[in-house]
C-alpha cells in the first residue's frame, strides 16, 4: 500500500471517528428552590438573633469586667476543679441514680416505641394508621420535655417517677418516628417473600422485619440514650428527681462553687465518654452477625 492510500485510510478513519461522536449538550444548572430557602431561613434567624440582642436590658453591666471575671470563672472550673460539699464516692453515687433514670426512660420508651413505630410504617399498615400515630408523637414531640416532666409532676409529685415518665413520654415521638422510618427503608421484597409462604403479620414483623432492622434500631436506641442521660441531668434539678445534675445546679446557683462545678462536669464528660464507647462496642456487635 502507497503512502498516498495510508493517508486517504487514516483520514476515513478519522471520519468515521467524528461521526461517531455525538455533539453533548450543554448542562445548564438550575437553582433549586429547597437550597434558598435554606438561605432565607438562615438569614432571617440572623436577622432575629441581631435584632433580639439590641433589645435585651443589660443594665449597668461593665463588659470588660464582666469578661474578665468569665474566664476567671472558666480557669477556676476547669484548672482548680475539686469536690468539698460532696466527695467522690458520693459523687458516683450520684452518677448511677442519673444513669437508672436515663436506662428506665429509654427502656420503656423504646419497647414502646417498637409497637407504635411498626403501626406508623406505610409499608405494614395502612395509611390511615400510619398518618393518625404519626400526628400522635408529632404532638408529643412538639412539648419540650421540660413540660411533660412536669405535667406528670402535677400527678405523681415532684421526684425520679415524674421525671422518668416525662422524658420517657418524649423519647417515645422521637423515637417511634425514627424506627418507622426504618421500617418503611427495609427492602419490602422481604415483606412480599414471608407474606408469599402466608405468614401472619406478627410472623412478619418477628421474622422479617425485626432481623433486617436491629441494628439501626440499635443505633438509634442508643443515640437516644445519650441525649436521656444529657436530659436527666437537667431534670435532676428541675424536677428534684436528684442524680449528679442536681448537685451540679447546688452548686452552681447556690453554693457558687465554681471549683466543685468543675469536678462535676469533669465526671459528666467521663461518664458521656463511658456511654459512647459502650454503645460502639454494642453496636460492632450487631454489625458481626
């Protein structure tokens, strides 16, 4: 072959090449609209926040004291921190009654909320089920829990059972609506396959889609967890309920102890951190089978 028909060759081929591709289209990027409302609310609760505090009544506070005396407090709570109205076992002690307060309220809650979270699934009821559970702890997780604590405080008196029952009554809307989201993401070809060999719903439910959920029922059980324990903390103080964050509140608003404050939250962060590395281990567990 001539060096002449290896050219006319090679430009045919290039030819062909050309044809072959396809002129792409140009990508136009649209704004979505989910994306500025983001930015709208934002800007607004900005905006709210600037506006709210140029209308607080400071009074005749001197700032650059003020400031001063902050970090002198903050330098004292966590370079000077030491127990004297409470010693260290007492102090434990203190933890585990917060700690059986945060596993009762989580306990009941979460077998609670099995129940109602397989009622709100679309996929294993109807919808009309679904949407008047959903609407139900909707409800109950619009009330802070501070209000529930105390609604039943009314009922059962201030102390641990008003407390356990409130944060119990608003662990129950959070999670029944997290465990019927994971209900209704399960692949439902497991749900068509048992109902296929007729098995009855709660054969479902124990055969199917327990075993194919427990391990972000797991995760969200203990995520849960960790904000009771934060929570029953606050409701030691407010409902009288005890456990460390009652003696924490005693020390910070009436004895102003600022190194016992200090103490106190060096072991609320060791008892987190104790929490969190459990839950880790509890859930590499479930990850393994």
């Amino acid at each position: 072959m001539t060096e002449q028909n290896l050219i006319r060759e090679s430009d045919k081929m290039r030819v062909r090449k050309k044809k072959r591709i396809l002129p792409q289209p140009d990508i136009k990027v649209v704004p979505s609209n989910s994306l500025r409302n983001v930015w709208i609310v934002l800007a607004s609760l900005l905006a709210i926040t600037i506006f709210s505090f140029t209308r607080f009544e400071f009074g005749t506070i001197d700032w650059p004291i003020a400031i001063r005396d902050t970090f002198y407090n903050l330098a004292i709570i966590f370079t000077e921190a030491g127990f004297s109205s409470i010693n260290l076992p007492d102090a434990l002690y203190q933890v585990l009654i917060t700690m059986a307060m945060t596993f009762l309220t989580t306990f009941f809650s979460a077998i609670l909320s099995v129940f109602l979270g397989l009622l709100a699934a679309r996929n294993l009821t109807n919808e009309r089920v679904s949407n008047v559970v959903k609407g139900f702890v909707a409800f109950i997780r619009s009330v802070p829990t501070v209000l529930w604590v105390l609604i039943f405080a009314i009922v059962a008196g201030l102390g641990s059972i008003a407390a356990i029952i409130g944060m119990s009554f608003h662990s129950v809307g959070y999670l029944t609506k997290m465990f019927s989201e994971s209900f209704e993401e399960m692949d439902q070809g497991v749900i068509e396959a048992l109902q296929a060999t007729g098995a009855s719903w709660w054969e479902v439910v124990f055969q199917g889609v327990l075993p194919t959920t427990i391990r972000s029922l797991v995760a969200w059980i203990f995520m849960r967890f960790e904000i009771n324990y934060i929570v029953a903390l606050g409701m030691g103080a407010a409902a009288g309920a005890g456990g460390i964050g009652f003696n924490l509140f005693m020390s910070g608003n009436f004895y102003y102890n600022m190194r016992e404050v200090g103490a106190i939250t060096y072991l609320i962060l060791a008892s987190v951190l104790l929490i969190e590395l459990i839950s880790i281990q509890i859930k590499k567990s479930f990850q393994t089978k």
